[in-house]
C-alpha cells in the first residue's frame, strides 16, 4: 500500500498523510504491485523501464540518471527465524518534487530512516537518499553483529568441546551470510563511488562529506566481515586439529586394551588345551600362577601406558 510522508521542517517528526499533496512528500511503496508501479510512473512521470527493474530479484545496487531526476537501487538485508540473511532490491528516486522509495517487499520506514538521517524535510531528497542507505547499511551492521554472536558462541562452545555437528551445518549458513553481506555491500560501494562520480550537481559538499562517511563505514564493515571469515576458518581448523588428536588418543587407548585383553588370553588358551607337556601342568598351584602371572602381566601394561601418558 502507498504511503505519503511529509516533514515540513527539521525539528518535526515525519507525519503519515491520508491523501497526497501536490510535491514535497516521501512517497513509500512497500510490497509494490504492477498496478501501482504503473500509476507511479504514470502521475509522476517516472521512467517506467528503470522503476520495472525493481521487480528483478537479482537486481544488484546502482544508481542511474534519467532527465533531472537519480534512480538507486539498493539490496536491502532482511534476517529471518533461521539466521539467515536474505535481500531484495529496493529502489530509491531524488524526484524533482517528491522522493520515492519503492520496492517487491518490505521497504525501509522513514521513522527508521530518520535515525540515520541529519535535520532535514522532504523537500530535500538528495538528504533522503542518503539517509536510506545510510539505514541499509546499518540494517547489514546489525545482521553482522549477529553473525558475530553466533561466531563467538560456537568458538566458546569449543573451548568446551561441546562443539556438535549441528554448528558446522549452521557454519555454511554463517559463511552464505557473510558473503551476501560482502558481495552487497562492496555492491552498494561502488554505487556511492558512481554517484559521486557522476555528480550532476545533485549533491553538495556537505552531502559529498556524508557520502563518504557511508563508504568508510561500509569498507570498515567489509574489513570486519573479513575477520569474521577467518575466525569461522580458525574455528574450523582448530575443531578438526582437536578432533584427530581426540582421535589418536582414543585408537591408543584401544591398541593398549587390546593387548591388557590379548596376553592373558595367550596364556588362559595354552593352559586351557587338554595337552600335556605344558609346564606345570600336573601342578595344583598351576591355575592360581597363571591367574597371577595374567594380572601381573596386565598390571604392567598398565603401568607402561601410564608412563607413556596413554590414559
């Protein structure tokens, strides 16, 4: 459903308006249909083969420039029940007399936006526009931070070794979340450095110094998305190095075992052969050494493996 925001003046909050008015509003479109991209396009003489695109799912962030106004689309971040990231593009336009935030799903509310966003009114959509992806790439901090949680969780979880397979499983949604969050954002990069490039005189100094506060927050985001990655590497490799050790220990536990369990079954077999010749043979103290030759033999495998730190 369309939304009409306008914010007169800087100190106000943004007020919902029942029905449009002339210019100067926030014109939100979330959950866009193809009815109301075509009523867009058609009151506001928007170009109609940029604001289709929106409707791509795999439409990537750029920025283009059509008669006097600035088309950008962003992809959004959305974490879902799972923990796993999911975007979709949404579509941001500087009109001459309104601006416009239209998008398949769920677009960024200007309450949100206003976080984001220096003292402004929506007579200035340059301020809007920034704003917007300002809170987008907030919107990817967020869903980093929580990526970074479930890292130092699963990493505490090992020190422990409570660490389960389960973790591993969830470790590619980790690594699918990380490198969404990479692409786009490098993504989204590239689009401020377009924008910046192919200033037409849209953007002031004061604006050019916001962009580029957005583009170092966004490469140091992108440097912490790197560390994240190495940390999932680290955790990876130490769990596998714990793992084989464990593994080694546990087949030398067994290996001494079998043999504590196989000598005296050497002698209990020779002495249970109805044979004669074996020594001792006729004895009657004869089970009673081999019973305690069998538990001295046992307890001195013991011993060794003690001394070799076996157990």
């Amino acid at each position: 459903m369309v939304g009409y925001y306008v914010k007169r003046t800087k100190t106000e909050d943004f007020q919902k308006l029942s029905v449009p008015i002339s210019r100067d509003m926030w014109i939100n479109v979330p959950n866009a249909s193809d009815k109301e991209l075509q009523q867009l396009a058609a009151t506001y003489q928007l170009d109609s083969n940029i604001i289709y695109d929106v409707k791509d799912k795999q439409e990537l962030s750029r920025v283009e420039f059509a008669k006097n106004d600035v088309y950008v689309f962003i992809r959004t971040p959305t974490l879902n029940t799972t923990g796993r990231v999911t975007t979709h593009p949404m579509l941001s336009i500087v009109h001459a007399n309104n601006f416009f935030t239209i998008s398949t799903k769920e677009t960024l509310e200007p309450t949100v936006v206003a976080e984001y966003t220096r003292p402004t009114t929506t007579k200035q959509g340059t301020d809007l526009l920034l704003g917007v992806i300002a809170s987008c790439v907030s919107e990817y901090e967020d869903a980093l931070k929580h990526t970074e949680r479930s890292i130092d969780d699963t990493g505490s979880r090992l020190r422990s070794r409570e660490i389960t397979n389960q973790d591993f499983i969830h470790f590619v949604v980790v690594e699918d979340n990380l490198t969404s969050c990479r692409m786009n954002l490098g993504g989204i990069l590239a689009m401020l450095r377009r924008l910046k490039e192919a200033n037409h005189g849209y953007l002031t100094n004061v604006q050019l110094e916001s962009l580029e506060d957005i583009a170092l927050h966004i490469e140091q985001l992108l440097g912490a998305v790197e560390s994240y990655v190495g940390r999932v590497e680290s955790i990876r490799n130490a769990y596998g190095t714990v793992a084989n050790n464990s593994l080694n220990q546990r087949m030398q536990t067994l290996t001494v075992l079998t043999v504590m369990i196989a000598l005296p079954n050497l002698f209990y077999g020779m002495y249970g052969m109805n044979v004669s010749g074996l020594p001792f043979h006729d004895q009657p103290w004869a089970y009673l050494f081999v019973v305690i030759l069998s538990l001295g033999i046992t307890f001195l495998i013991y011993t060794i493996a003690k001394r070799l730190r076996i157990f």
